[in-house]
C-alpha cells in the first residue's frame, strides 16, 4: 500500500472550448455552482490531507496567485512552454515533483472526494464504464482491472479515461525519465503526458483502472454545458 506525499494540477491551458468566457477568466477559475473549479480540487486534496499542492499554470498566470494565500501547501509554477507546446511541458517543468503522486487536470469538478485519498496500491487512471458511443480516451481491462490497452479513436465499450491519476514513487521515476526523453531528446513536444504511458512506453507501466460512478468528476468543455450543470447543481 502507498500513501499520496504530493498533489500535481494541471491548469496552463488556453480554454479554447470555452471562448470567450476565457478570454478574460482561465478555466479552472471558472466557477460550478459558485465555486472556482480548482477550488473544489484543492479542497478535495486538503479533506484528505494532501497539502503539498504545485499547480502548474500558464495562461493568465497572474490570477492563480490568489490561491497561495487562501489555501496552505500550494505552490504555483510557470509553464514557459504553454503557448507553443502540449501539455507534456506542463508536466516536464514540475518532473523533480514526481513521487508518490496524484495528477489532476484543474478545469474538472470532484464531487466525491473519496477519488482523493491518500492511500492506494497501483498507478493508474480513474475511469467509468461507458454504455454508448464515447470520442474520449477509452481504456481496456481485464476482470481484475489492469489497464490491458488503450484507444483514442472513439469506442462504444470499455472505460472512460479521466484526468485523475495516481502514481507510485516508483512508477513517477520512470514517467519522470521519459519525461527528459521525450522533451530534450526526441523535441516531442505535441504529444500528451498521458501519450508516454498510455502509448508511447505502455509496456514499461502497469496500470490499473480506478473505476468511478457517474457524476464523481464532472468534466465541462462548452458554456453550454456549464451553464446545465450550474443549473442542475443549484437545485440540488
């Protein structure tokens, strides 16, 4: 059994999906049910005693500092690299963070903490089985929940990938050093970090699923569905 020592969150992106309502706000700072979404991660982190948080910001840098004074433990980190490169030089600029480590994407909702604790046995993703056609991240399991493979290209059966991850002290030595590869050496800058062990060096990982139910993490990539969620979650 492992135990979380740190907490990784991704937030340099653009937020082009949810234009213009980022053009002024990034969105992880955008608010669900009155509440900046990053806010509600870090929250989730701290119910469970996870208190050394690097977030790793870029765009509209300046409006994440607010979160250093509000919350203990955090600590904010520029991506350089966030206009030209994908999100594999988010990850590359905090690799000496890499221990036993959960990785999140700041532009979701956790509605159940739980996903959050400190302690687990196996690196891996969390994931929902899907019953209809997804274009998501679709990962392969078999009947003791190893990750056996992984596609991109749209699927009807397996289990939804979300930007939820954890990864044992051993495995972030590994995803650290292919990190340094695939940045300085290959200059593979528009991939993934996922990409490294979902494609790139799969064989090298072994990853288990985390299955979640439906509504425990609530991804929002249109204002449209911004707006039902924070209707939906202001009635409830």
């Amino acid at each position: 059994m492992a135990k979380i020592d740190n907490a990784i969150i991704m937030a340099a992106g653009l937020g082009t999906r949810m234009r213009p309502l980022t053009y002024k706000t990034p969105k992880p700072l955008v608010k669900v049910n009155g509440k900046p979404m990053i806010e509600s991660i870090i929250e989730g982190l701290h119910k469970n005693q996870i208190t050394d948080i690097t977030i790793v910001v870029g765009y509209l840098a300046e409006q994440f500092d607010y979160l250093k004074g509000k919350f203990a433990g955090v600590r904010i980190v520029y991506n350089p690299y966030y206009k030209q490169y994908n999100n594999i030089s988010s990850l590359y600029v905090v690799r000496d963070e890499l221990k036993n480590t959960v990785i999140l994407d700041g532009d979701q909702v956790i509605m159940n903490s739980q996903l959050l604790s400190q302690n687990f046995e196996n690196s891996g993703y969390a994931g929902r089985k899907i019953e209809h056609f997804t274009d998501e991240w679709t990962m392969h399991v078999d009947q003791n929940d190893n990750v056996l493979s992984c596609d991109r290209s749209g699927n009807d059966h397996g289990w939804r990938l979300y930007s939820l991850s954890k990864w044992t002290a051993s495995d972030s030595k590994k995803l650290k050093q292919y990190l340094i590869t695939e940045f300085e050496k290959q200059h593979h800058y528009d991939i993934y970090w996922d990409d490294i062990a979902m494609f790139d060096h799969f064989d090298d990982f072994n990853l288990k699923v985390m299955p979640i139910k439906d509504g425990d993490i609530i991804e929002i990539d249109s204002i449209e569905q911004l707006n039902q969620i924070n209707e939906q979650l202001g009635k409830g």
